[in-house]
C-alpha cells in the first residue's frame, strides 16, 4: 500500500470554505438524529441503507475470540485474526 504525506503546502489556503457536501448528501438526514442524542437515528440509517441498498458486512471474530478465550499476542490469536479471510 503506498502512503502519501500530506503537509500545508497541499492545502489550498485560497478557498472560501474548508469543504463541501452536497446538498442532497445523506449525511444532512443523519447529522440532526445525532444531534438529538441519537433520536431518531436508528430510523434515519435503515431508511437510508433501504434507499440505497448498502449493507455494511462485519466479522464475528471478536464474539469467537471472546467464546473460545483466545488471548490477545498469542499464537492463536494471531491465527484467528490474521490466518483467514473468513
């Protein structure tokens, strides 16, 4: 994986604003249930992955590792977590 430094002289200083979303941006439906202590916010973000389809996948690595009492730095561990792509 290649890594790029990035310093100020990357930055362009002549900008009006530091960023820019679109207006029809989804994070505009989300940021107001996340400012209400998350109200609303479980709602707001099925309705969102209902629109769009996304489903973010995870791993239950962790709950297997918890389960089977494998300890962080030892041989196993670093099997379960880094042998297999499962």
């Amino acid at each position: 994986m290649k890594q790029y430094r990035i310093t100020s002289a990357d930055i362009n200083s002549q900008a009006d604003t530091d960023c820019y979303l679109s207006p029809d941006d989804p994070i505009h439906k989300l940021m107001p249930a996340s400012m209400l202590g998350g109200l609303g916010s479980a709602e707001a973000l099925a309705n969102y992955i209902n629109a769009n389809g996304t489903v973010v996948a995870g791993s239950n690595k962790g709950q297997t590792a918890l389960e089977q009492n494998i300890q962080p730095g030892t041989p196993e561990w670093f099997k379960h977590w880094f042998g297999s792509k499962s």
